[in-house]
C-alpha cells in the first residue's frame, strides 16, 4: 500500500498556483499521469485531501463557481475510472469546531496568513468578506457543494462522520467499508 498524506513534498497531485482554468486543467492532468502510472500496478494506493479539499475547494475559490467544480469532478472521474476508486470522505458535523481545531494545529499566525490569501479569491471578494468570520461563511457554502459532489460520485463511496472524535473507530469502519468492497462481486 501507497500512502500519499495531505503533506508529503512529492505527493502526486499538488494544486499550482496561477488561474482558474490552468488549475483545473492541471489537476486533471496529474490525476491522469497517477492513473497511468497504477494502471498495471496491483498495489492500493490513497491519495489524502486532494480530491476536493486541496484542489476543488481552491478551484471554487477562484471561480465561485458550483458549475466548474462539477466539471472538474466530471473530467477527475473519468480519468480515475479505469482503476474503479474507492472514496472514504471525513466529514464533521460543526464547520465552525473543526475551523477552531484548525486554528488550535496551525497556530494563529499560520491561519491568518491562509485567510489573508483566501481573502484575495474572487469568491471571498464578490461577498466582501474576510477575516474568520469570513472563512466561517465560505465553509458554509463549501460544505454545500461538497455533499452535491459525494452525492454524484459515480464510484463506491463511504462518509465517515466526525473521526476526530475516536481515530481508531473511524479508522476500523473505513477498512470495514474497504474490505466489503474486495470481497464484493466486482470489488477491487
């Protein structure tokens, strides 16, 4: 098995700066090469945060746009199609306690520099909005879309609800989900 975690320096799929349609087309394009590389490959792979949290949640920031993330998730699906992915999403129910955890990991100094940046995106301009408060806004809405996206998720799919609270009980229904699939007819 392959781990790729959220902050590995050589993880396959990293999100670039620069304009809306380059980053779409990039990511694509780094989901096709990791594809092509596993295409013959039998090792299980995961990829951590970047289906939707470090590259869709960027793109939705540029473009405030919900059509171009349901394109990019289109164009992402079709190139991860012939390894027939498995999705395990982390979801929290209270966008404001996990934004507070954050705050709490990262330091204050770090998390006011990444809202500052955010406050530049378009979506965050065309609402005038900034600070916390702001994050706590566009969180909101994020969080909207995102359950459009898994609910059009055309493979397996499996939401793990609020895992911070006992790792070992999220960790232990993931594989349960994982291993249901391999024994399944037409599993992985």
């Amino acid at each position: 098995c392959r781990w790729y975690h959220d902050g590995d320096v050589h993880h396959p799929i990293q999100p670039p700066l620069g304009d809306p349609d380059d980053l779409a087309v990039h990511m694509v394009r780094q989901w096709q090469d990791l594809v092509a590389e596993l295409l013959d490959s039998d090792m299980t792979v995961i990829v951590e945060n970047r289906l939707w949290m470090r590259s869709a949640m960027h793109l939705f920031m540029r473009t405030d746009s919900a059509a171009a993330l349901h394109r990019y998730q289109h164009a992402v699906t079709a190139a991860l199609a012939p390894l027939e992915p498995a999705l395990i999403y982390l979801d929290q129910d209270s966008v404001a306690m996990a934004l507070g955890r954050l705050y709490g990991v990262r330091g204050r100094e770090q998390l006011n520099e990444e809202i500052a940046r955010a406050e530049q995106e378009p979506w965050f301009q065309a609402r005038e909005l900034t600070g916390f408060e702001g994050w706590l806004y566009f969180f909101a809405d994020w969080m909207a879309l995102l359950q459009q996206l898994y609910d059009v998720w055309p493979f397996p799919k499996h939401r793990v609800k609020n895992a911070h609270e006992h790792w070992p009980s999220a960790y232990d229904n993931a594989m349960t989900f994982l291993f249901s699939r391999r024994i399944a007819p037409g599993g992985f």
